[in-house]
C-alpha cells in the first residue's frame, strides 16, 4: 500500500510539473515580428583594360597580290571577332551587375 502511495505521489508531482511548465512557457510566448531591412548599395566595377581595346588593324593595306587581299580580309576579320567577344563580355558584365 505504502507503494502504491509513493508511486502516486510521484506521478502528481510529474504531472504538476509538467502543467507549471506548460504555464510558464505560455507567459513567455511572444510574437517576433522580423525586422526587414532594405539598403541598396551601389558598388563601381572597373571593366579589365584588356577588355577595352581591340587588335590593332591597318586599313589601308598593302597588297600586291590575291594573297595579300586574302590575309588582309582574315586580319579583318580576327580583329572583328576580338573586339566582338570583348563587347560580349563587357555586355555579359553588365547583365550580372544589373541583376545584383
């Protein structure tokens, strides 16, 4: 009998317990609002200078032959792709700073 008495004991204390927890945790509830905090901040990038020049390509050539016209037009045409996969990649640049 004196067990039973114990183990009831026990278990009324378990059970305050837990009410009085519940109780002060319910004091202590509070609802956060997150605080949002928008600032722009402008940030200058400087463009690398190899992306500011392009090949240099005489315009007035000197040709004598077929030959030379043909080399001529392939030198045209290097320094046209280089200053256009330079303007690509300033524009490509440019995208990503604006999406940031």
């Amino acid at each position: 009998m004196r067990f039973k008495k114990k183990k009831l004991n026990t278990l009324k204390m378990i059970i305050s317990l837990m009410c009085l927890g519940i109780l002060l945790t319910s004091c202590g509830l509070k609802t956060i609002q997150p605080k949002v905090v928008t600032k722009i901040v402008e940030v200058k990038q400087d463009l690398p200078n190899e992306l500011l020049t392009c090949k240099d390509v005489r315009l007035v050539p000197d040709v004598k032959t077929q030959a030379d016209v043909a080399e001529y037009v392939l030198t045209l045409y290097d320094g046209y792709m280089d200053c256009f996969l330079k303007l690509e990649a300033i524009k490509r640049l440019q995208k990503e700073v604006n999406e940031d």
